[in-house]
C-alpha cells in the first residue's frame, strides 16, 4: 500500500489575537496545512490546534471565552487531540494569571480593546472593555469584569483555561518586559527539542510567566517534560509537553530555524 502524502492540518485559533499570519506561515513551512478559524467544527475536526496569544492575560481571556476557547480546548484534550499554546497562549492554559488583575501591564504587551464611549462596556485602567456573555446563561464572560478571584494569600488573579495548575505571575527581573534571545534548560527525551542544542536561542517578549510546576504525576500519567528559562535570577517555565498538550512561553515562529525545528517536530506528532 502507497504511504500517505497528504500533510497534516492545523486549526489557528482566532479570537482576536495577533500576529496569526506569521504562525501560519511558519506551521505551513513546518508541513501542515493551515486554516485561521474560529469555527467550532473546524477546530475540532483539525489534526492539531494552535492557540496563539499576544497581549495581557485578561484580554486574552475575554477574547478566548467569545469563541469558546476554553472549552474547545477542553474538548480536544479530553480526546487526546494535539494543542500547542504559544507566549500568551501557552499561560492561558494555567489556572489564573495575575496580569490586569494586579493593576499592572505592559503597553507593548497589552491587546486594544474599544474605548468607544457607546461600547457598553466596563472600564479597566481607562479602557473600556466589552461584556461578553454566554448566550445559555446570560453570565458576563469577560475576566477583567466579573471573574476576578482572590487566593488565601489575598492575591488577585483572573481565571484560566484551568489545564494545568499555578499562576502566571510578573517576573521578578529589574528590566522587563523580557525581551529577545535566550537559552533553554531542556529535560532528556523531550521530544519537542529534538535537534536543538542546550547553546540554541529562541525569542521571548513577555514580562509575565508560569515559576513553578505544581502538577502531579500517577502510575496512570506520564509525568509532563517542562522546560525552563532565566532571567537574571527569575527562573520562570519556557515550554511543556504535556501528552497532546504543548506549550511555549517563547515564540517559535520568530526564532529562526531553531523554532522551524520545533514547529516541525509538533507537525510531525499529529
């Protein structure tokens, strides 16, 4: 029997995050054939599912929730069907972040939401941001206005996508945001680094990350290969593999042929 030629296809998420273009250049180049959707059918049905994040956790969250994002996700995952988060993408997938939520962000980070006086929305350090509710319940969806939560240590953090535990929190780096070329502490048999080398870079720009690792492995569950970075003397979480969930804090697509390896090697999984 001939072997099969056809390339595998990759779901973008698009909820309103940038920069789609340049990950769909880059996962086509890695072999798949891409679609940018926000189509519930088509995300499901796809071979593996990117979700992309620029911008502040919170928005990311409110733009995630209007195309019922987490859920999707959920879904995939409950099937055993791949998913790759990258920057913003990949800290979404934690149980909260603290950005917005801790009264600070990064203006070259932060996504545009409306300011328009007639947007009906709430306003959030002198931005306006639209309500988004869920069409059963009629409950806001939006983070930055009703889903605030407070820890036992009196923290205030957004939810997540709840995938994996921990907090995505500010870096404690005198220079933020983190930004441009830097190592990797790889762990042996990761298969997402094949080909790449402990000397290897790849670009981060970010000022928030997940510090610590706190899920649990069994009999039942391989434990998750995590990867990590440091900035001065702020270790913080660069990368997961997680069974079918992967996850980069960096971004693939601009660390030149060192993130085409990486790309390639998550096409190559599905």
């Amino acid at each position: 029997m001939a072997q099969s030629t056809s390339r595998p296809s990759v779901a973008i998420l698009d909820y309103g995050s940038g920069n789609l273009r340049s990950a769909e250049r880059a996962i086509e180049r890695a072999g798949a054939e891409v679609t940018v959707t926000a189509d519930p059918e088509r995300v499901l049905a796809a071979d593996g599912l990117l979700v992309p994040g620029v911008g502040a956790f919170a928005a990311c969250m409110k733009g995630l929730h209007s195309v019922y994002g987490p859920r999707l996700i959920g879904q995939r995952l409950a099937g055993g069907r791949p998913v790759l988060g990258i920057c913003v993408g990949m800290q979404v997938l934690f149980d909260s972040g603290v950005e917005f939520a801790d009264g600070i962000h990064d203006e070259a980070e932060a996504l545009p939401v409306s300011d328009s006086p007639d947007s009906g929305g709430a306003t959030t350090l002198g931005r306006r941001v639209d309500v988004i509710r869920d069409p059963e319940t009629g409950r806001p969806l939006d983070p930055t206005v009703s889903s605030t939560e407070i820890s036992d240590d009196g923290v205030l953090s957004i939810p997540g996508c709840g995938e994996w535990p921990g907090t995505v929190e500010r870096l404690t780096a005198k220079v933020l945001p983190h930004m441009g070329w830097n190592t990797l502490d790889i762990p042996e048999g990761s298969r997402m680094f094949e080909g790449v080398t402990p000397d290897d870079r790849v670009y981060f720009v970010h000022s928030y990350a997940a510090q610590h690792w706190d899920m649990t492995s069994d009999d039942h569950v391989a434990p998750a290969k995590v990867t990590w970075s440091t900035l001065e003397n702020c270790r913080f979480i660069a990368a997961v593999e997680n069974g079918p969930l992967w996850a980069t804090q960096f971004h693939p697509e601009k660390s030149g042929s060192v993130g085409a390896v990486i790309l390639r090697n998550w096409v190559e999984t599905l």
